[in-house]
C-alpha cells in the first residue's frame, strides 16, 4: 500500500513514516499543501494522512480540490485542531476518519488499518510480485519461487519503493529519502550501494534494476541476464 503523507514537522513526520512502514506500507511525505494537491493529481496512493495547517495551502482546501476532481481515496486528517466544529468541518469536506494530536502510534497504526480494510474489501494485499519475486510487506520477507532470499533491512526499503512504481522510473532522491529515514547520516553514494547489492542477488533470478540516465532506477522482470 502506498499513503501521501502530508505534515510539515519534520521530526513528526519522520515518526508517522516509521510508523506506516511498520504495517508495510511505502510513504510518501509532502510539507505543504501545493505539493499535496500536486502529488494528488499526478500519483496513485491507497490513502492520504492529511494534516491541516500546512503552510501555502490548508489542508481542508487540499481535501476540498481532491473530492471536487471525483477521487474517493480515504483521507484520515491527523490535526492539532481538536474542536467539535474543526471535526465537523473535516468529515463533511470528505474526510474518512479524523484523529486529534496528540496521538498514539499505536492507535494510528489501528486506525490506518481499519481505513485500508474498509476502502480496499476487507483483508488488505501485503504482497508485492514482480516475476518469480514476492516481497510480503507485513513480514518484510522476500521470495523467489517461494524460496526466501536474504536482504538487510535497508536493501529491503529500496526494494519496497522499486516494486510500487515497478515499470516506472524513481529517483535518486527519492530513494535516498527513504533510506534516510532510518538515520541521519547517510553518504551521497548509498543509494548506488543497495542498488548494486540488489543487483547481485536479483538478476540471477530474473529482475533487473536500470539507470535510467539522469532520472533515476526503474526494476522490472528480465530474461536473467545483466540490464
């Protein structure tokens, strides 16, 4: 599953993302509001988690643009605002849920859950395939003809964003952000070192990493040879 964050605290969001990959899903965190209602009119996402008070668009006029276009994805805000007439106002702009800061991660995580089960038919696909791979995304194990492969947890977060856009280019940077996710101090050439490890244990079974020159990798399933 692949959730739009939207917060303008870095050090909150940080925390929320950890939080959404620890029921396996891939984020994607925006600060501001024009970057949201951007992200929302070009990407695919399974849910949003929308803060309000973003700056140079508030988070209501961002769900207000995203329910005019016709798009139903399920929208949890996560808001310091917690007056009656702030939910009243929340729910009725289309929100599905709507939960007051301070929170617990864990009650979010319960919540996340529960929206997903509701808007996607019940149990929700941990299971990301390409080819002979299957990465399940709860256990954060990878298979390969139903033979588990050994990955570190880092080559496994790369993996997890590859294989939502599988077919599409994602960049650089993206990647980067997403390792960094898991500690600050992270050199400029870590991406191209979990690159080439995936590469090792990938192409001998038939998927394939390329660089897509200056944009970035895209993965998809190969005849098993080099790219």
């Amino acid at each position: 599953m692949r959730i739009l964050l939207t917060e303008d605290d870095p050090a909150l969001a940080d925390v929320l993302t950890r939080a959404c990959k620890q029921e396996g899903c891939s984020v994607d965190w925006v600060s501001d509001g024009v970057a949201a209602d951007l992200a929302l009119t070009t990407e695919s996402y399974d849910a949003l988690l929308l803060d309000l008070g973003l700056p140079r668009m508030d988070g209501l006029e961002v769900l207000r643009r995203l329910r005019k276009r016709g798009n139903r994805l399920p929208v949890m805000i996560l808001t310091a605002r917690d007056a009656i007439a702030d939910r009243v106002a929340g729910l009725d702009c289309g929100a599905d849920d709507y939960l007051s800061k301070p929170f617990a991660v864990a009650e979010l995580q319960a919540r996340l859950r529960a929206l997903l089960r509701r808007h996607h038919g019940g149990a929700t696909s941990a299971r990301l395939e390409l080819g002979k791979l299957s990465f399940d995304t709860t256990t954060q194990q990878v298979f390969v003809e139903g033979r588990e492969v050994g990955f570190s947890s880092r080559e496994r977060e790369v993996l997890s964003m590859l294989l939502h856009r599988a077919g599409k280019v994602i960049s650089k940077q993206a990647l980067t952000t997403s390792i960094s996710s898991w500690e600050m101090d992270i050199g400029s050439n870590a991406v191209e070192v979990y690159i080439h490890r995936l590469r090792k244990k990938l192409e001998p079974e038939g998927i394939s990493i390329r660089t897509v020159r200056g944009l970035g990798y895209l993965i998809e399933a190969s005849d098993g040879g080099t790219e």
